[in-house]
C-alpha cells in the first residue's frame, strides 16, 4: 500500500520543482524594469530669442545674461544646432544658453524652420523660441528718438523697414512658442518680464495701462486708444512762478485744484475709466494707453494724468504705469 503512495508523492515533488524555478526566476527580473521605465533624461535650456528689431532685444539678452544665461548675439543660423550641441557637453559649464537671430542674417533666415526642427529632435534639450515684436507707432517712435537707421531701411523711412520686416519674419513667429509684445513696456519693465517667466511668476492676462501726457503742438501720440483734452483747465505757463515747474510738483498741482472744473473732470473720467478698464481686459486686451494732452504737456496734462493714475491704482488685476512724452519741452 505504500507503493501507490510512493509515486503520487513524487509526482507531487516534481511538480513542485517544476513550479519553483517559475516564481524565482521571475522575481529579479520584475523588479529593475520601472526604474529603466521611469529614468527621464536630463534637459538643457536653451532659448532662441528673435523679432523686429527695435522690439527690446537687445534689453532682453540683458535681461537673460543676468538671469546666468550664456548668450550669443547674430549666431549664424547654420551653426545653431552645433552650439547647441557644445552647451551640453559635459566638460562645460553651461546650464543655460540663449542666442538672438533676427533679420541681419538675410537670407538664410529661411533655413531657420528647418534648423529649428533639428533643434526640438535633439534628445536633452529643452530649446524655447521666443519672439519679440511691437506695434508700428511705437517701433516708429524708437527709431525717431534713438535716430538709428532700421536694418532694412537705410534710404527708406523706418515705417516701410518696419513692414518689411515683420513680412520676413512672419513664419519664424508662426513657430514661437512665446510672443512677447512690448509696444508699451521701457527698458525696466521689458527686464521684469524676462526675470518673472525665468522664476515662473510671470502674470498672464493682466492688462497694463498707460497714462500718457503729451503736448497737442508737438502732434497726437501714434499709439493713444483714448484721449482726453485738458486744455479747458486754467495754464499754469501763465503764472510766472509756476511756469519753470512742472505737473508733477506740488506747487502746480494746488494749482490746479483751486478750480472746480478740474475736480469735476477727474471725477468723472475716473468714473468712466474704472468703468471701461475692467471690460478691455474681459475682452483681452493686453495694454490701453490714456493720452491726456494740454498746449505743451509740462504743467496741466501732466498732474491729471499722475492724479487718475492714483485713483485707479487700486483696480485689481490692472497694471499701472504713467510716462510724460514732452514734460522735458521748453
């Protein structure tokens, strides 16, 4: 009776001995395979910054070198993918890398689609192309106060370079991953922006204001969406101790709040204002600029436009800013 058992018992041991190897050899292998899975592999930074010329290039890679970026000014378009390839090395010492093409590169500009390509193929690195641009009024006015030539406009006006330009350059913007419009941004404020994204604080789709003084005899500001004439008000160029000074000093500032009509002006342009810019910006609306003029823009354009600036600081998600074209003029 025992011999039946002996065979059922090893018939037993052997399927055991079958079924073990399974289970052990499967164990190491299981356990390696997610860390093969979930390995990433280091990316590199690398921005590509371009536009129109006159747009704040040149502040941004200011801007970007002070953020610790390494950064290249005109590199020839065909070498974009060997730099690239030199920052990651890892005997360098470069964490980040930036270089500006624009349109001084001519005609190889239209290899830059294909080079770029090349650029977002390479494994390790992470290139952002970024694009500046302006409106026309205010690319005019720079090339007006700078007196700088445009790049493609030596014996033409700016304006015709400016469209010139913006036609060449069309399809690189159609690959930007961020447009960066400064048509009313100075030199601080185009620096905050660049550091804000850098931190990852930038704030997105917030409308930015401009109070704008001018002089009516030194012409209409190109890039006003609202005007406002102020010349109603008593001039304080007609008062002897007031006329060296300007809006912004106290003196002409009591000036004109001796008078009524100034009062009455401000309330209701402020009321007018606080309702017009929440709606600009539900519409999308990036920037609104408020021309306030007067004969000159020294004394009466200039403290209305510093005076509603203050009543409407507190509106919320609105930026701010006052400039004064011609408070310098005589």
């Amino acid at each position: 009776m025992s011999a039946p058992r002996r065979p059922k018992k090893t018939a037993s041991n052997q399927a055991a001995r079958k079924k073990a190897p399974a289970r052990t050899s499967s164990r190491p292998t299981a356990r390696p395979a997610p860390k093969a899975e979930t390995a990433a592999p280091p990316t590199h930074r690398f921005i590509v910054l371009t536009g129109l010329s006159g747009a704040g290039k040149s502040q941004a890679m200011r801007a970007l070198e002070d953020l610790a970026y390494f950064c290249v000014d005109n590199l020839p378009i065909t070498l974009l993918p060997t730099f690239a390839e030199l920052t990651m090395r890892p005997d360098t010492e470069i964490e980040k890398a930036a270089v500006v093409i624009d349109v001084r590169e001519g005609t190889l500009l239209e290899q830059f689609p294909r080079v770029f390509e090349t650029l977002r193929a390479m494994p390790g690195l992470s290139p952002t192309l970024i694009f500046l641009e302006a409106n026309e009024a205010a690319l005019v006015r720079r090339y007006s106060e700078t007196r700088r030539p445009h790049p493609l406009a030596r014996h033409r006006s700016a304006l015709e370079g400016v469209r010139e330009e913006r036609a060449r350059l069309a399809p690189i913007r159609r690959l930007a991953d961020e447009i960066v419009d400064t048509s009313d941004m100075n030199v601080h404020e185009l620096r905050e922006a660049f550091m804000a994204r850098s931190l990852g604080t930038a704030r997105t789709g917030a409308l930015s204001v401009t109070f704008l003084s001018f002089g009516f005899k030194y012409g209409l500001p190109l890039d006003a969406d609202l005007v406002f004439d102020v010349r109603f008000l008593p001039n304080p160029h007609f008062v002897a101790r007031l006329r060296p000074r300007t809006g912004r000093d106290r003196p002409v500032v009591q000036f004109q709040d001796r008078f009524e009509d100034t009062g009455l002006f401000l309330a209701k342009v402020t009321d007018l204002l606080q309702f017009l810019i929440p709606r600009y910006a539900r519409e999308g609306k990036s920037y609104l600029t408020v021309a306030i003029g007067c004969t000159g823009g020294r004394h009466r354009s200039v403290a209305v436009a510093e005076a509603l600036a203050k009543a409407l600081r507190g509106l919320a998600g609105v930026r701010f800013r006052v400039r004064h074209r011609d408070v310098a003029n005589a």
